[in-house]
C-alpha cells in the first residue's frame, strides 16, 4: 500500500517505522531536522514542507494513495491537510487525529474525513471499565463480537500452581485465559502452562463469565466502591477522565503545577470539581487536603518519569487503586515490572488504534494488547469461504504459536478441530507479535 503520513512527531514517526517494513510510506513535516532524522533512520521518502501547503502534494506525482494519516499537533492544519489533498491526489481513506474533544459532535465529512480518532476521549472512557472491575488492569471490548478481553494481576493464592487448563475448567470452559506477562516477557500459554504469584493474565469471553472470573479470583478485602479520586495532571487526558468520575458522581480533586492548565480544567470541568495549584508536588497536600483517604489516584501528567514517580508516592500513601498513564512506550515494561495499572496515552493510543485500522481490511480484524506483544486476528466466516460445513484443519506450527477459538452466536467455542463452521462464525487467533504474519497468512488462505 501506499501511506502518507502528515507529521512527524511521535505518532507519526512510530507509524512509519512500523509501517514501512510492508508498504511505501511518504512522511511530510515542517520541521527540516525532523525530516532529516527520519530520512537517515527510516526507509521512507522523507519532505520537509508544510501539510497545509497544496503544492507539496503536486510534487508526489502519485495516483493512487491507500492512506493518508494526519498527526500533527494542530487539528486545524490537519483538517486542512485532509481536505487539501483531496483536489490534488486520488486517496482511498483518510485518518485525522484530533486532540479537541469538541469537534468529536462536528461533522467532518466536508474536510473528507473518513475516520476520525479522538485519543483523549478514548483513553478517558477506559476508566469505565476500571471502574467496573477496580483489581483489573485493564479491559477491552471486542464490539463487534461481544466478547471482553481483561487483563488482571493473579494475587489470590487460590489459583497459585494451578495450570492454565485447570482454572479454565473451573468455569466450565467459558472463559480462555489467551496471555501472560510474566518478568517483563508476553507469553501464550499451553494448557500445562502453571500459574505463578504476580503473573498478569489475559482472560478472553463473554461479560457474564468475565464477571464470574473475577468475581472468583479478586480478594474480598479490596473494596469495590469508590467514592474519591486525585487526578495528578490538569492534562486534556486527565481533564477526561474527571468528567468520566464526575458522571459516577465520585468526588474528584486535581493537582496541577501549571496555573494556566488549572484555569483551563475549571473552566472545563464548570466548577464539579476540586483544581489545586502546587508548584511543589503534592506531598505537603497528603493531610492538608485528605488526598492520601482517596479510593483512586491517577497519574495523568505527560511525563512518564513524574507518573511513576507519584505514582509510587502514592502506593507509600496506601491508596487503594493507583492508575498511571503511559505516554513513551519505552516506559510501558518499567511500569508494568513496578506492578503499576497502565492506561495508554493519547499518543500511544492514536498510534495502536491507526495501526489497527490500516492493519484491519474487510477481511481480517486485528487487536492489540500487552503494550503491543500480543495480538488478536480475527476473521468472520462468510457464505463463499470454503470452510463452511467443514472441520477446521489447524497446522501444527499454527498450533504451537497461537491459541484458536471460534465465537458462534456470541458463544466461545474452544475445540474448534471438532467444530462444524458455519456462516457468520468468526475464527480468532490470539498470538505473540512475532508471529503476527504466519497466522494472518493461515487465516486469509485457509478459513
């Protein structure tokens, strides 16, 4: 394919990296020593000029663009860029990356958006559901299956030694455990795979056997209610997810060293909740303030170091839930090691979703998870594919580097070898990152 990608900061960088090992990717940024760096690290055509400029779009000579990706930091010049270029070259689809919420109820269509990815508001709505299941790390919602896909640290001394196949069974096979993250290394686990203290499992199936799982495994002495938060950052990520605590009605206080940033989240958040200015930090505000009584603390600042940082002061103040928030993906292991519950940032979270889409066609959907080490691929059964009434043949090779299962009528079917397809089931793999290419070329040939 080939991809343009409009800026190259962070997210633009990082997608070029990773998606010019398959495709012909241009990357355009203003900033001439960005582009030079990127020219001699990266085998992509580099251009020094500025998106919003019609002409740099006359010098490509390009017919047929699969994508253009539009990532620079102003959502105007982005906006421009997708609608500039849409006189100039014939482009298939277009990615803006916004980072104002309030253009998330505007219609895009006349600057010929065809997908636009609001990162504040996504990374903000995944406290719903830490919200639902306080002891998770994380979960994500596979929508157009109806399945759930929750990550937890196993504590309960219950389940330690126990084999994979073993709890599984203690459901009566519904739920699939699809992951493990074990001294900093992504693993999927065999059957006979043995559970260890700490270990970060990933739980795949439907809610109501999500719910029964953890509702077995949490330890009671963690309470579920939440009552209060602190949020460290005045950031827009952190100012979202205030407004998400807000409409749990949970007391929210917000600790911010920039007095603007103060003045922006209470203009925002209209007086509902607490903005306290403190060049200092927050540790003289621990009494002052009852901040070390808060149910929730959530590291919200763009400087990885400075969340981790408080985000251990916070776990000396015994606060029961503490959430840190990733912006480097350099930091995701160091975070994960320290045991900390990681939500991506912004810009970590526009760079997986864009990644997802261009690696999503109408055939093939894919998920990522565990800072991008694991991947789900996921295919529906349609009326021409050849596996209809048929018994899927899986490799051995398949075997030993994925775990396979089908969804048929929003029901996990885990003995796929003895499943009779049918049309509308969907064939889903889950894998390690190296082996992302051998099990998505078994899914496009054989189902």
């Amino acid at each position: 394919m080939k991809i343009i990608i409009a800026g190259a900061g962070r997210v633009g960088y990082y997608l070029a990296k990773n998606l010019c090992i398959y495709h012909d990717v241009i990357v355009i940024d203003k900033n001439i020593q960005t582009i030079e760096d990127i020219k001699e690290s990266l085998d992509v055509l580099a251009i020094d000029g500025n998106i919003c400029n019609p002409n740099i779009y006359d010098e490509l000579n390009e017919d047929n663009i699969d994508y253009l990706i539009c990532v620079t930091n102003s959502d105007e010049a982005n906006l421009v860029a997708s609608s500039i270029i849409n006189s100039k070259l014939k482009v298939k689809n277009r990615i803006v990356r916004l980072q104002n919420n309030f253009y998330k109820d505007s219609n895009l269509e006349h600057f010929f958006v065809d997908k636009a990815i609001f990162p504040s508001f996504k990374v903000a709505r995944s406290m719903d559901y830490l919200l639902e299941y306080p002891q998770a790390n994380n979960i994500k919602k596979f929508r157009r299956l109806n399945m759930y896909l929750l990550s937890i640290r196993l504590k309960n001394p219950n389940f330690f030694n126990k084999t994979v196949q073993s709890i599984e069974n203690l459901f009566e096979e519904n739920i699939a455990i699809v992951g493990i993250e074990r001294d900093k290394e992504f693993l999927i686990p065999n059957f006979d795979f043995r559970i260890d203290e700490n270990d970060l499992i990933y739980i795949f199936g439907e809610k109501e056997n999500i719910d029964k799982f953890y509702n077995e495994i949490k330890l009671d002495e963690f309470s579920n209610r939440m009552e209060s938060a602190i949020i460290f950052g005045a950031t827009r990520v952190g100012v979202e997810i205030a407004k998400v605590l807000i409409k749990k009605e949970i007391s929210v206080k917000i600790v911010e060293k920039d007095l603007n940033l103060c003045n922006i989240a209470q203009e925002q958040l209209k007086g509902k909740a607490t903005i306290l200015h403190s060049k200092y930090g927050w540790g003289h505000l621990l009494k002052e303030e009852g901040l070390d009584s808060a149910d929730i603390f959530i590291a919200a600042s763009e400087d990885d170091e400075f969340n981790i940082i408080k985000s251990l002061e916070a776990k000396e103040a015994n606060i029961p839930k503490i959430i840190t928030i990733n912006n480097e993906r350099e930091y995701y292991h160091l975070m994960h090691s320290l045991g900390l519950v990681v939500i991506r940032g912004e810009k970590i979270d526009a760079f997986y979703t864009i990644l997802e889409s261009i690696n999503t066609d109408s055939t093939i959907n894919q998920k990522r998870y565990c800072g991008g080490r694991g991947i789900a691929l996921y295919k529906e059964i349609l009326d021409e594919s050849k596996c209809i009434d048929k018994i899927i043949k899986i490799p051995k090779k398949i075997q030993n580097n994925s775990k396979l299962y089908i969804v048929s009528d929003s029901k996990l079917i885990k003995d796929i070898e003895n499943h009779t397809c049918k049309e509308k089931d969907v064939v889903i793999a889950f894998t390690a990152q190296e082996y992302e290419d051998l099990i998505e070329n078994w899914l496009y040939q054989e189902i």
